[in-house]
C-alpha cells in the first residue's frame, strides 16, 4: 500500500492499493562441504508466489570468485505465478583454493517490476 498526502493545505489524503507484485520463494542448500580441487553440483529451485509473470529471472551468486561458478540456464525468459523454475549450480574450487569456510549468497534478479 502506497499512501501519499495530498498536501498541508488540505484536510484530505488519499491511498493507492498496488495490485500486483513480485514475491519470490528460493530454496536452496543448506550447507556445502567441499574439497580444494572438486565439484559440487546442486540445484536451486524458485517459486514465484507473486501475482504476475517475471522475465528475464537469473540466479546470482555473492561472496565467491565468479571463476569457481557456473549457473544453468543463465536466464529464464518467463516465470508464471505459482510456477517453479530450477536452476544447476556447479561450483569447481580450484587446487590452490584456501582451506577456509567460504560464505555466499544466492540471489534472484529480474527485469520484471512490482
């Protein structure tokens, strides 16, 4: 709900109701365990409980060298609402990757606004 005051003026205000928007679910791995040199394939799936369809949804994903990640697809031209989408994540640490707990972050971006 967007609220706007019509003014100091005035004794009025009004409101507007948005009604569409964008809600998305992901549901992603817990946890990973890997060793320097390996691969580890796994899956995110996103729902989209929103109301109307998104384009152009890709998965992103922060903290680790965008060298060590591929995603697939890279995009997903169109997801409709109550729709669910999957994407293949294949992360490959290199031999000389530091022993160390990596974080990171899975993330969706679209084209598509609320």
């Amino acid at each position: 709900i967007a609220m706007a005051n019509s003014g100091p003026r005035s004794g009025g205000s009004q409101f507007f109701i948005n009604t569409s928007f964008i809600d998305l679910s992901l549901d992603t791995p817990g946890m990973i365990k890997m060793q320097a040199g390996t691969t580890n394939v796994f899956t995110v799936s996103v729902t989209n409980l929103g109301n109307q369809k998104i384009s152009d949804l890709k998965l992103l994903i922060e903290y680790i060298p965008l060298a060590w990640q591929k995603i697939t697809p890279s995009s997903i031209i169109e997801v409709s609402p109550e729709e669910k989408v999957i994407f293949i994540v294949n992360i490959t640490t290199p031999q000389d990757a530091e022993i160390q707990s990596y974080n990171l972050r899975i993330l969706t971006s679209t084209n598509s606004k609320s």
